[in-house]
C-alpha cells in the first residue's frame, strides 16, 4: 500500500500520484510514520520549493511534481505560496505519467522557451546559409560551362572585292545596317557598248546579274559612309571598262545627284576589283545606274533626279570621278601571255624534201561584231548636225534619247530618225531645247522686273545674252532693271535701250 504524506490518505501501489492534491506517494509503514510524525510533514510550512518552477513538494520528495526538476534539501522554503496566487510562467505542459484524473497542469520556464527559440533561428540561418552555397555553386558551374564553349564567328559572304582587300574582308563579317538599299535604277537600264556588248559574258542581262551577285562590296561601302553622314543618299551612273580577260581596265562615275567625291572614291575602288568572266573577243563599257537609300521611300525620287541629269549630260563632259588606271594597251599587254620558249631538241638532220608548189589562198578579213541597237541609234545621231548634242541609252527595243536641241522642231525631228532605226520599238524622249531654257530665264526676269515696280521695262534673252527695253523715269531706275537682270539669271545685258521718260510736276 501507498500512502499520501500530505492527507494521509491510502492508495494501492499501482498509483504514484494522490488523487486529493497530487502529493506524489510514499510506501505505508512504520519507519515512514514515524519520520513523518517526527519531521511534521503534515504541515505545509514545511514543505520544499522547487528551485525551478516555485513549485512545492512534501519532505523526502526527490523529483519535483510540476517540472520533473531534482530537489534539493538545501532548496526548502520557509513559506508556501499557493500556485493561484502566483503562477509560474513559461507554457503549460501536461504530466504525463499520472493517471487521467490526476494529470497536473504546470509551467515551463522562460528559459526553456528561449533556448527553443534560438535552436529554431540557429537551424533556420544554417539553412539559408546552405541554400546559397547551393546556388552560389551552381551560378559558378553555370559561368563555367558557358566559358569553356566554343564561340561561332559570324558567317558572311564575301564578293570578290572584297577578297581583293583585306581591309574589305575584316569588314565584311559584320552585318549591314536594316534599311539600307543598293539597287539598279528601273527607269535606266544598263548600258553596254564595245565590240562584244552583244556577247551572252558581257550582254545586258549578263551584266545586270554580275552585279546582283557581286553588290555587297558597294552595300558595305555605303554603310560605311552612312555611319558618318546618315544623311547620305545618292543616285549616280558607274562607267566601267572591261577586258576579254574579266578584268576591269578603267571606272569612274559619270554623274551622280549627291556629289561626294570620298563616297565616289570607295565606290569606285569596289567596282575595280570586279572580275568577269573571260570571253574570246573585245572589250566593252558597262554603265551601272545605281541609287545608295537608306530610306527606300525616296528610291523613286532619286531615279527621276538621275534620270534628269543624265538627260543634261553631254556624251563629251567629263566624268565626276575616275580612276587612275593603266590604258587599255598597257592593260592588254600586262594581261597578255608570255609566249613559251621553244626548245629544240638534238636529232639528226634529215634531207629536205623537194620543194612542193602551192596554190595562194587569200585571207579573209574578220567579220565585223554586229552593232547593237544603242550603237545603231548614236551613229545616226552623231551623223547629224542637228543632233550631234544628243545621246542615248536603251532598255530591250525602247530607246531613250537625252540631251539638248535647239526648238521643238528639231526635238521632232530627232525623234522621227531614231524610230527609223531598225530594232527600235519605243522612243521617251527626254531632250530639252535651248528655246525653253532661254524662255524660263526670260520669265524669271521680268517677274523681277514686275516685282520691283519697273512695269515699262521688257527683256529678251538669248543664250546668255539679255536686251532691255522699254521706259523707266530715271536713270536709277535705269541702272536698278540691268542689276534686277543679271542677278535673276545667269545671263549678261548684252543691249539697252531703256528710255528715260521723267514725269509731270506731281511724279508720275
């Protein structure tokens, strides 16, 4: 049997704890009672404090009841403080070794909590501290495997200008701007003349489509110069000479809307690292009227300023830009083979037969190369006095005709003689005449005239020359319609016969 040593009460020995107030049990027997009447354990006052929780315990107790603490004699208080009046802090925990209806109910101290709490933050911070060296490791194998990959070079195609140049190939391999145009005009066609224009190696079409294939020299060329002027769009006709061996002989650009003589130069030094295909027969001039846009909207516009200045272009003036290339000669001789030397090899000397008699045969001359239709239409026109200012350039069986004549009449007439060329199909006429021009500039000046309050004064113009006529009331006045004149247009007073006529008394 068990006995409680608080109430005195008595329990089997399967219990531990009192059932009244929780007093842990003691085994019943003598010795036990007499130490107990002997030390007063049923009084309170004797009691032991528990040096954790506060809690009490009775006298002989090792282990205190509310937190399971060791008890030491040492550690009893002199007076009990009821748990109601001043509970423990910390959280609850529940007895678990008691019976169901005995469980008890107590505190846990701070310090525990508290060493809870800073176990959780330690375990958190070696976890955040393991996930970043995680991913500082697996940052670093990243940079790792993309460092050790091989890096692809740009592919691009090089013209065979550009491998020519070694400057021109470093640059090749970057990419051409977006936007950028370098196309054959539409509303010229190219041009080819010499003694094999009608080759199938150095035709029209076989022109047109060498450059096609061989443009990007021109395009990087012109990327280049746009990176320093974006500004820059041009329109221009590229003359060419070419030799039966492909080589480019000569290059120069005839004109062009946008002068530009370092752009000219780059292009120039592309087009003379072409090399076509080689051909038994002569040599031949390509024009190539080519437009250089960074905006293709103004494509079209830069073809009608083109065309424009081509139609005041005379078949004599002087190219904008040339190159200093070898004549065609020299060039013929350079490109020319050596003839290998023969060699005669030691035999014996046989007799000679006798001489035999043969039947003379006389040479034929080459036939000449057919003319081609844009030669067939200048030889007419050079032929002619009338038309000797005029030029001319074709596309299929249409034949446009450019330069300047002196009335409508003789642009009438130069038209009829190109139709009656065989081989013509269509005639544009672009001509301009030495009468309109003279009467634009006649037009403009007495605008001036009018403008400045000389109504009396009348002009007519002739080439360059002016004659003033009319009435003016002073001499100033007289003075004024000669500077009016040669300041409106580029013309001279070539003769004067203004009339001073003074007013009445009132000015007029």
């Amino acid at each position: 049997m068990k006995r409680c040593p608080r109430c005195e009460k008595t329990f089997p020995d399967s219990e531990t704890f009192c059932e009244a107030d929780g007093t842990a049990l003691v085994q019943a027997g003598p010795a036990f009672a007499e130490g107990a009447a002997a030390t007063g354990a049923g009084e309170f006052g004797e009691q032991i404090e528990c040096p954790v929780c506060g809690g009490k315990a009775q006298p002989g107790e090792l282990i205190c009841n509310f937190c399971g603490a060791r008890l030491g004699v040492e550690s009893a208080a002199p007076s009990y403080t009821p748990p109601s009046s001043a509970p423990p802090r910390g959280r609850t925990t529940v007895r678990r070794d008691a019976s169901p209806s005995m469980r008890i109910t107590g505190r846990m101290p701070d310090g525990d909590n508290d060493r809870e709490e800073e176990g959780r933050r330690r375990f958190g911070f070696v976890w955040y501290l393991i996930a970043a060296i995680v991913a500082l490791g697996g940052g670093a194998w990243l940079a790792l495997h993309l460092s050790t990959k091989p890096a692809q070079a740009p592919v691009a195609n090089a013209s065979p200008a550009a491998v020519a140049s070694p400057a021109v190939v470093a640059s090749v391999t970057a990419p051409a701007p977006s936007g950028l145009l370098v196309a054959l005009s539409k509303a010229m066609g190219v041009q080819v003349t010499g003694e094999s224009a009608a080759a199938p190696e150095r035709n029209q079409e076989a022109a047109r489509k060498f450059f096609e294939d061989h443009k990007d020299g021109l395009l990087e060329s012109y990327s280049h110069a746009v990176a320093g002027d974006s500004t820059l769009r041009d329109g221009m006709v590229v003359r060419i000479r070419v030799l039966p061996n492909g080589n480019v002989d000569a290059a120069s650009v005839r004109t062009s809307t946008n002068p530009n003589p370092a752009f000219d130069a780059e292009v120039v030094k592309d087009v003379s690292a072409w090399n076509f295909a080689p051909l038994s027969g002569g040599q031949v001039e390509i024009d190539y009227p080519i437009i250089f846009t960074n905006d293709p909207t103004t494509k079209d516009a830069l073809e009608s300023q083109l065309s424009s200045k081509v139609a005041g272009l005379s078949p004599t003036e002087a190219p904008e830009f040339a190159s200093a290339l070898p004549s065609p000669a020299a060039s013929e001789a350079a490109s020319a083979p050596s003839p290998a030397p023969i060699e005669t090899p030691a035999m014996a000397v046989a007799p000679a037969p006798a001489p035999r008699k043969h039947h003379h045969v006389a040479s034929r001359a080459p036939k000449p190369a057919p003319l081609t239709l844009q030669q067939s239409v200048k030889q007419v026109l050079g032929s002619n006095p009338r038309t000797r200012r005029v030029d001319c350039y074709t596309s299929g069986s249409a034949v446009t005709i450019f330069g300047k004549v002196f009335d409508a009449d003789a642009k009438r007439y130069t038209e009829k003689i190109v139709r009656q060329v065989p081989g013509v199909g269509n005639v544009i006429d672009s001509l301009t005449t030495d009468t309109a021009d003279w009467a634009a500039r006649q037009a403009a000046i007495a605008s001036q005239l009018y403008a400045a309050g000389l109504t009396g004064v009348t002009v007519k113009v002739i080439g360059h020359d002016a004659y003033l006529d009319g009435t003016v009331k002073s001499d100033a006045q007289k003075q004024q319609a000669v500077t009016i004149t040669q300041s409106a247009s580029p013309v001279h007073v070539r003769g004067n016969i203004i009339r001073v006529l003074p007013g009445n008394m009132f000015g007029f």
